[in-house]
C-alpha cells in the first residue's frame, strides 16, 4: 500500500497533483468494473462534457478543443441551490441502492483509511462514460473546467483500462496528461483545471468522480 504520511489534502496542494495506482484491493476494483461496465445498465445522456461557453472560449484559444457526448450517472449530491447550505447533513441526496452505494463508497473509505482520516464531506459523487466517436485523434479534448469555484479536492478513480487522458492546464495550456488506468486514483486541488478525452482505441472510458471536502 502506498502512504502518504503528511496531511493529504496539504500533499495534493504541495504537489498539486497526485497518482496512485492500485489503490483499492483488487476484489474491490473488479467488483466496480465489473458492475458499472455490465451490459443493461442505465446513464444519463449529456450532449457534452461540459457547458458551451467555457467550450467557446478555449475553441477560440486552441482548435484541439473538441466536444462530445457523455453520459453520466449520479450516486451523490446536495439539492440546495449552488451549495448555499453544503455544511447541512441532510441536505444530502443519494440516488442508488443501499448495495450499490457500498460499492461507491470503496473508494472513499480506503481514501478515510489510507490517510487517516475519521471522515470527509462528499459534495458529488458521480460516474463519467465517453465513447469513441468518428474521425477523433489523440491531439484533441474535451473542454477545460473547474467543477466548482468554492475550496475542495478532486478524486478520479479509473475503472476500467482505456486510452482517453485525464489532461491538467496551465494558463489554459495543457500541463500534464494521465492516462485512464484500472484501479488508479488521481487527486487534485478544486483550482486545477482540467479535462477529459474520448477514447480512440478503446470502446468506452469509465470514471468515477468525488468532490470532497476535508472536515
């Protein structure tokens, strides 16, 4: 098991990124894949990754900036308004089933207890599915965004092996690439914009995504 024996959340500011690869136990990480890539289940369709007007201002920056469909499925988030109440428990909603909820949360209680932390607050819980689409290259990416604007951390755990980055910007420049690997985990501040790709090679890319908050 990797360990990071400093306050994590100061780690991943410090470092402003961080990977760890084999990150839950491997029953865990194929019970995940297993679940979320098994035929019959159900997403929600998005026509893109992320809102147009952030896609317009960095098309008109670099024309590698490319949007596509996506589909998602929501597991946890706040139903207040722009999270004007975010610090209230029951603000919470959950959207899945007590066992499928155990299986999201594999990831947050080995985050809890490889650094040991008694709890964190979860703003978002959600799963990402891009496809491979017509004449798509390697250079080319979704639109670069921050989730939210208020102070929290990023998880992204890769469920399954694919091709696809996961790409972090400078000055809206590409920074950094991390490619999606079965079981990695990567971490980063809410500040770090960043973008997804669809893959080429591979027919689809599952990513869970955890917005959390140290408590």
């Amino acid at each position: 098991m990797q360990t990071l024996k400093s306050n994590i959340f100061d780690k991943i500011d410090e470092q402003e990124f961080i990977v760890i690869d084999n990150f839950l136990p491997d029953n865990q990480a194929t019970e995940l894949c297993d679940w979320l890539i098994s035929a019959g289940q159900q997403w929600v369709f998005n026509p893109a990754t992320c809102v147009l007007n952030d896609f317009y201002e960095q098309k008109a920056i670099d024309d590698n900036c490319r949007e596509y469909l996506q589909f998602g499925k929501n597991f946890i988030k706040y139903n207040d308004d722009k999270f004007k109440e975010f610090q209230d428990e029951n603000k919470i909603s959950i959207h899945d089933t007590p066992e499928n909820m155990k299986k999201i949360f594999y990831v947050i209680d080995e985050f809890n207890k490889r650094f040991n932390l008694d709890k964190i607050k979860i703003f978002r819980a959600k799963a990402n599915l891009l496809t491979q689409y017509q004449n798509n290259k390697k250079e080319y990416y979704d639109t670069p965004h921050i989730d939210w604007d208020f102070p929290h951390h990023v998880l992204l755990y890769y469920v399954n092996d694919s091709d696809g980055d996961t790409i972090l910007f400078k000055d809206r420049k590409i920074w950094k690439r991390i490619s999606p690997k079965k079981n990695r985990l990567l971490m980063f501040n809410h500040k770090v914009l960043h973008a997804s790709s669809h893959p080429i090679e591979s027919v689809a890319r599952f990513v869970l995504n955890y917005n959390i908050q140290k408590v």
